[in-house]
C-alpha cells in the first residue's frame, strides 16, 4: 500500500480535466464539496494591517541600506546569487 501524501505546504491546486457526457460517477462535487469544508478565510484587521506595513517597511528600510553598500554591479551579482540559491532551495515539483 502507498504511503499517504502530505499535502501540508500547498498552496494551489489546478485539475486540468475534460468534462464529457459518461454514464460514470463524476467525483467533481465531492472534491469539492471536501475542499471547501477545508478552507479558512483570514483577513488582518485594520491594526494587524497596521503592524505588517511598518515591518515590511522597517525589512525595506533594512535592505535598501545593506545594498547601498554595495556597488550596482555587486547588488546585480548579489541578487542573482540569492535567485540561485532560493531556486535551489525550492521544492522540486
């Protein structure tokens, strides 16, 4: 018997399928009817919002003065360089 799947880090999901006239089952509802039982709608609050737009700005801020340190050649390089190794660290499909 298979081992069962971890779905735990999805973030999407795409079912590329033809739908037909078949005298078969079609298990489209249950799947969906399964996948919205399973979903949570979040949202932030107004002071939540509040507190994510200073950080990202306090981590822009942050950024912005660590490459300024670096010639516009070296920031290329170096932004490549993190590309690399983020795509490298990705999960294989």
């Amino acid at each position: 018997m298979s081992q069962p799947r971890d779905f735990t880090g999805l973030r999407a999901l795409f079912i590329n399928c033809t739908l037909k006239r078949s005298p078969e089952l079609s298990h489209t509802q249950g799947l969906i009817d399964i996948s919205t039982g399973r979903v949570r709608l979040l949202a932030l609050t107004e002071s939540g919002r509040a507190v994510k737009d200073a950080a990202q700005a306090a981590i822009q801020r942050g950024e912005e003065r660590w490459l300024g340190r670096l010639s516009a050649d070296d920031r290329r390089v170096f932004l490549r360089i993190l590309r690399q190794l983020s795509a490298a660290d990705a999960p294989a499909d």
